[in-house]
C-alpha cells in the first residue's frame, strides 16, 4: 500500500482537486484506493457526496483499537472508498497531543488498511502543526500543488528545509504546478527556474480551468464528467507520473 | 454483506423496480448501454481457475476498454483503453500489471468466450443525492468466439451494497425481495454463459492424472497413462505450431518425455515391436522439438543472468539476445515442418492405434498381465535405490555428467511415482514428492547452468561468423556473462550435497519404502531373476 498526501501551507492551490482527481483515476485503473479527507473543511468529501460526518468525531477516528474501517465511506465510484471529513477535526492537533506518540499515530492507524487498498491519499489541511507532521511520516510521497507564484518558491523552501531538520529522508516531495498560465510570463518564468533547480519537479502542469471549478457543481472528480477537457488531461498525465513514482515501471 | 444475485424473471425492468423503491430511495436510472464482450484466459484457464475475468469490452459509442474483475465480487481489479494485444501482455499499469502476471505467468491469452450485453443500473440514492445501494440489471447472450449465433441467457439482477451503507442495502434487500417474492440465486453466471456456448472451462490440466484402480493389471494402466500423455500432445500442438505461448512447447515437450520414460522404465509391460518402433518415434520427437525449447529456455532466463550484471556489459550483450531470437525463429519453423510433416502423421496414427487394442503379448516375461502397482513400485523403489547408489558415489570433483546421469534417474523416479498416484496414498505421495521436487531443482539448475555456459561458446563462434561481426565489447559481455553463469553453477554444485542427504536420508528411505518398497520384495521373491530391468 502506498500512501500519498496532497499537502501545501498554502491555501486555495488545488490540494483536493488533486487529491480527489488522482484517487478516481487510480481506481478507474484498478488499484483499490481510499481518500482520507483530513481538512474540516470536508472539500473532498463535498466532491464525493459522503455526509462530512464520523460517529465519535476525530477523536474516535484516532484510537487504535477503533480502527478506521468503520468510518469508511464507498463513493459512487468503484474501487473508491473515504474515510469523510467531520468538523471535529479542527481539534485535531489537540486530540494527537494527547497520544502516545502523535506524530506516528497516522502511520499506525493506516497499517491495518494495507491488505485493503493499494493507496491512500491523504487531503490535508493547509497548515503546519502537528497534523502535517503525523502525515509527513505516514506518507510515502508528499504531492505538493504550487501556484507559480515568488510566495511559493518560499512555501517549498520551508518545506524543504522541515524535511530536514525532521529527518525525513525516505519521505519523496512530489512538486507539481497548479494553475499554471503559460501565458503569464511570471508563471513561465517560476516554472523555468523552479524546474531547473529542482529534481522533484513533475513535468505536468495542472492549468487554471474552469472546468475544475465546475466539480464542485456536479460534485464529481473531472474525468467523471469531463473526459476530454485540457484539465482532466493533464490530471490523467499527473497520475501517470505519480503511479510511476509510487509503484515502478509502467 | 455480499452482492446478491437474482433471477429477476418479469421483474427486470428498470420501470418495475424504480417503482418498488420509490417512496424509500430516489431512484437514479442511468442510461442504458449495451456492449459486445470478449471473455480471455489463458489455455490453461488460469484466470477463471482464480475465480476472474479479463474481458475487452466494445460498448456502442465508445471507445474499447478491457477490463479485469473478480466474477463473484464483480471488483475492479484493473481497466485500460484499448484492447488486447495478441503478443504482449496487457499493459494495465504499474501496481496491476504485478498482479495479473502473478497469475498468467508465461501463458498467453485466447478468446475464450462471446458476449452481447444490454445493462442497466439503477442507483437509490439518499436525500443528499449520494448513491447508498446499487442495482444492475442485466440481458445477455453468449457463444463460442467469434460466433454470430449466440444464446440468449436468463436475465440477471444484482444487488451491490456499498461500504459504509450497510443498513441502506439491507433495506434495499428487503422490499425488493418482499414486494418482488425474489430469492437471491447462486451465482454462477459466468459458468451458465460457458455452459450455454458449449464451452468447457478447466477442460485443460497437463497433469497425468491417470485413475487407476488396485486389481488393473499393469498394461492397461500403462495404456491409460500413455493415451492421456498422448491427450496432453494433441491439445499441445496447435499452440506449438501457432507459436502462441512458450508453455504449449513444454507441456508438449513434457508429455514426450513422459511417454520416453513410462516406456522405458515399464518395457517389460511393453511388447518387443511397440517398444522398438515408438521408442525410436518418440525419440526422434524429443530430439526436432529440443533446439527450440531449449532457447525458450535461455531467453526466459537471460533476464535473470543479466541483473547479476552491469548494465553497461548487459547492453554490449544486445547482439547476442538478438542473435537467440533469430536463432529461436528458424528452430521453430524447422520444428513446425517437422510436425507438419509425414514423420509425425504417421507416428500419431499408429500410436492411437497400438494404443487402442490389449497387447496382450505372448513373449517370454512379459509383465503386462502382472498387477500394475507391484510392477511399478518395484521400479519405483529400484529407481531410488538407484539415486541412492549414484547419490554416494558423488564427490565435488565428479564430472558435470555424472551430476546429469543423477538428474535423469531423479526425473524418472518422478515420474514413476506421478503415473501410479493413484494406487498410493495421496498424502504419502505429495510428501515423496515434495521432497524429490527439492532434490530435483537443484540438480535441474545446475545442468541449466551447465546448458547455458556451454552455449554461450558456440554462440560466439555463430557470431563470428555473422557479418557484420558484432563489436569486440559483445564477446568480452559474453565472457563476463559465462563467468557469472559458472559462479551460479558452482553455488548449485555446493547445495547438491545436503539435497542428496536429505533426500537419501533415513527418514526419508523409510517413508519410500513404506509406500513402494513392500510390494517391489514381495514381487521379487515371488519371480526372482526374471524382473531385472
């Protein structure tokens, strides 16, 4: 099972619309796939029509003994299963505190799920706290959407500099741009630079679309409803080379 | 809970059913599509055997897909655009492609089976519009492949709960099996679409599997044991001849030897003249049909010889795997003319003959009419002996060929004990055998090994006389490559010691002859000096 979370400090640079577009192709492909929304906001869960609710609330989602298959959730899409987003996970950070171990704890309750599916994506919230860091150690890879932007280079300059002072050198960053205007110069330019500098760069640029946008109305991930279009293209081709990563070959 | 099946009979219109849940679910009828499918397995039927399904599938407007699934689940285990290649395997993607090849191994597939399809589903949905119980209903027909005629199939309804959902699909089950008086059916549809083409699945083992019984006399086991060998050629061939997957020629090749050996270790059994004229038949098979095999081999294993490898010295190895492939390709069509060919007509025809009547030979000591257990587990029990016997005698400087004359006795002792399975206790036999197995693998190593290093000289005499020669890099790889086949040779060579004592064991020796040693006596006192093989 590989686990892979869509993550950025940032808000608004389409850290669901990736999470929830890549769970879908990777079950239309047949891997068994489980979506893990862990922002209150419940954006993933929204796409999916699940009711953002879990019996006990965050807390109960974190004990051991629990589990987390009684929270899951199918979608109305095969092979695609997720565990909701409920409100009681703004207290999330609070609830780990109070385990043994809080940063490991993701890890451990994910485990169990390895006979089950073939991938996690994990839908984080924009943030830095102890919730990240529990999911930077969960994760295999962190796919990481940044709008071509100065601000940015910044956000992945902590990122990476995190990474290392954590020690977490198994932990594959997975740098992707999101919202992309090749017509922009700015936006060429970042792209130039940061592609340059970086060996973590995925060649695939999600553009700004609004046919993304349009998810939220039909409450579906794009390639559900809009096959052809440039976006659900480009996220068929950022699967590709996230599939790649994660499992080999091709 | 599982998906349930149902036989819908007249209750198998959408219109019917929404009208059953209305009032409980919104009922979402999605469109109806129909699609022409084809079913792929392997000749072996790997695939159904493990309870899946790999069908391309042509729906009316779209573009094909194939897609593999779990038949009770109906799981997705893997879908990707476009169709089946008939050369290569199917290109799912990494994380499936593991899977499924876990499965076919070295088989290729064949269209197995035809079916039209006219589906619906009808998706009960909750106040907020989320699918929470899906429903498929579905009218069908099947037929061999590529045929036109096919045969209308019973209707099928399936209930699919969703996770996380449960008391929605238990609610769901309960009006529809209340208001509709259905009871969930077994599930069997795939099996009903075969039966109803005329198709039988698992019809293909190459296992002998011959069932024989306590008082049969040994020629007509023999009898049986050789017709089905010869079975197992016949449902070979056209795979070999077509080229299809490497295991037709193996199996083929299996069976051969098999027939070589049951006629050699059993030829007292055998009248004179059957014994001579197919000895010599299946002799002459066994040798047009090795060059090719034997570089079946060798491809199949190249792989696994370059990881020990730099990939610098494997890619300066590229002419030479070239140069197997088109040795490989002139093998085989000397192969197919030799089986397309009078020899191998005439060598069937009068082997189904010989096989189709009693021998019932009146020549001096001939064992046929003797009982077939005690005829074979006296040379069953003679034949370890005799690995025994060779076994001690084997030093780490004895000559390769000495470790081959070893490999031969263990592959006939094998096969011995697999012709007379069912006179033995199975579970004695499957531990005989499980230990045998060990010994035999690495005996069956080290000759590859052995094999492979040899033919790595004559192919760099055929290279040098190709022209262009290769460049000089290609023969040093070649060297690096013999070398790091001999390293392997020498690790089998070292393990052969404690294989042969384990197998030749006390334990072991007792356990064999618990199972065929007290008869092979009994038959020995009873009529000594007139058994010797």
């Amino acid at each position: 099972m590989k686990v892979a979370a869509t993550y950025n400090i940032k808000g608004g640079v389409g850290k669901t619309a990736a999470a929830v577009n890549i769970a879908h192709l990777a079950a239309q492909s047949g891997l068994k796939t489980l979506v893990w929304d862990l922002d209150p906001q419940g954006a993933a869960t929204f796409y999916f029509r699940v009711k953002p609710k879990v019996k006990g609330g965050g807390k109960k989602l974190l004990k051991a003994d629990g589990g987390l298959l009684p929270a899951i959730k199918a979608t109305d899409f095969e092979n695609l299963d997720i565990i909701p987003a409920d409100f009681s996970l703004r207290h999330l950070d609070i609830d780990l505190e109070r385990k043994k171990n809080p940063e490991k704890r993701l890890k451990k309750l994910l485990a169990p799920l390895s006979g089950e599916y073939d991938l996690v994506v994990l839908d984080c919230p924009p943030s830095i706290s102890l919730v990240s860091e529990a999911v930077f150690r969960a994760a295999d890879a962190l796919l990481i959407p940044v709008i071509p932007t100065t601000l940015s280079l910044r956000t992945l300059q902590k990122l990476d500099d995190f990474k290392k002072e954590e020690g977490l050198d198994n932990l594959l960053f997975l740098v992707f741009f999101s919202m992309a205007d090749r017509r922009k110069k700015l936006h060429r330019e970042i792209i130039e630079e940061v592609a340059g500098n970086r060996a973590d760069v995925l060649s695939t640029l999600i553009p700004y679309a609004s046919d993304v946008e349009l998810m939220g109305v039909h409450r579906k991930p794009l390639s559900a409803f809009s096959t052809n279009s440039a976006s659900a293209k480009a996220y068929r081709a950022l699967w590709g080379e996230v599939r790649t990563t994660l499992f080999g070959g091709k | 809970m599982n998906a349930l099946y149902y036989r819908p009979g007249d209750c198998s219109s959408a219109k019917a059913l929404s009208e059953l849940f209305a009032g409980k679910f919104t009922v979402k009828a999605e469109r109806e599509r129909m699609a022409a499918q084809t079913l792929f397995d392997t000749f072996d039927w790997r695939l159904f055997a493990a309870g899946m399904s790999l069908r391309e599938v042509r729906e009316e407007g779209a573009p094909v897909f194939t897609e593999w699934r779990e038949e009770v689940s109906d799981a997705l285990l893997g879908r990707m655009e476009g169709g089946l290649s008939r050369k290569s395997a199917p290109a799912f993607g990494a994380g499936v492609n593991e899977r499924l090849s876990q499965i076919l191994k070295l088989r290729a597939l064949m269209p197995v089976l035809t079916i039209s399809a006219t589906w619906r589903q009808l998706l009960l949905r909750d106040a907020s519009g989320k699918t929470t119980v899906k429903l498929k209903i579905k009218h069908w027909s099947a037929g061999k492949p590529g045929s036109r005629k096919l045969l209308p199939l019973p209707p099928t309804l399936k209930l699919i709960p969703l996770k996380g959902y449960e008391k929605e699909a238990r609610e769901a089950r309960r009006l529809l099996e209340e208001k509709s008086k259905l009871t969930p059916a077994e599930h069997s549809t795939l099996a009903l679409a075969f039966q109803a083409a005329g198709v039988k699945p698992l019809s293909y083992s190459s296992k002998v599997g011959a069932k024989l019984n306590e008082g049969m006399a040994a020629e007509e086991a023999l009898r049986i044991i050789l017709s089905r060998l010869a079975e197992i050629m016949t449902q070979n061939e056209d795979g070999v001849l077509k080229d299809i997957d490497t295991e037709f020629l193996h199996d083929f090749r299996v069976a051969v030897r098999r027939t070589r050996s049951a006629l050699g270790q059993m030829k007292k059994a055998v009248p004179a003249t059957v014994l001579k004229e197919f000895k010599a038949g299946f002799g002459w098979l066994g040798t047009v049909t090795g060059p090719t095999r034997d570089l079946d081999v060798y491809l199949l294993k190249l792989p696994g010889y370059a990881k020990a490898l730099d990939p610098a010295t494997v890619k300066n190895l590229e002419p030479l795997f070239r140069h197997i492939e088109v040795r490989r390709k002139g093998e085989q069509e000397k192969l197919k003319t030799a089986l397309l060919g009078k020899r191998f007509k005439s060598l069937k025809k009068k082997w189904g003959t010989a096989l189709g009547k009693t021998w019932n030979s009146s020549q001096e000591w001939y064992l046929g009419r003797l009982p077939a257990k005690e005829v074979a587990d006296r040379r069953i029990f003679k034949l370890y002996k005799s690995i025994a016997k060779q076994g001690a005698l084997l030093t780490p400087e004895s000559a390769p060929e000495a470790v081959h004359r070893l490999r031969i006795a263990a592959k006939k002792l094998r096969y011995m004990i697999e012709f007379f399975s069912s006179l033995h206790p199975p579970e004695k036999v499957s531990e005989v055998v499980a230990k045998l197995k060990i010994l035999q693998d690495t005996l069956g190593d080290f000759q590859d090994f052995e094999v492979h290093r040899l033919l790595l000289y004559r192919f760099a005499e055929e290279l040098c006389a190709v022209k262009p020669p290769p460049p000089p890099m290609t023969f040093f790889a070649m060297g690096e490559l013999a070398e790091s086949i001999a390293g392997r040779q020498r690790e089998a060579r070292s393990a052969l010691g404690a294989k042969l004592e384990e197998f030749t064991s006390q334990e072991n020796s007792k356990l064999i002859k618990s199972v065929f040693g007290a008869a092979g006596s009994r038959l020995s006192n009873e009529s000594s000096g007139n058994l010797q093989h």
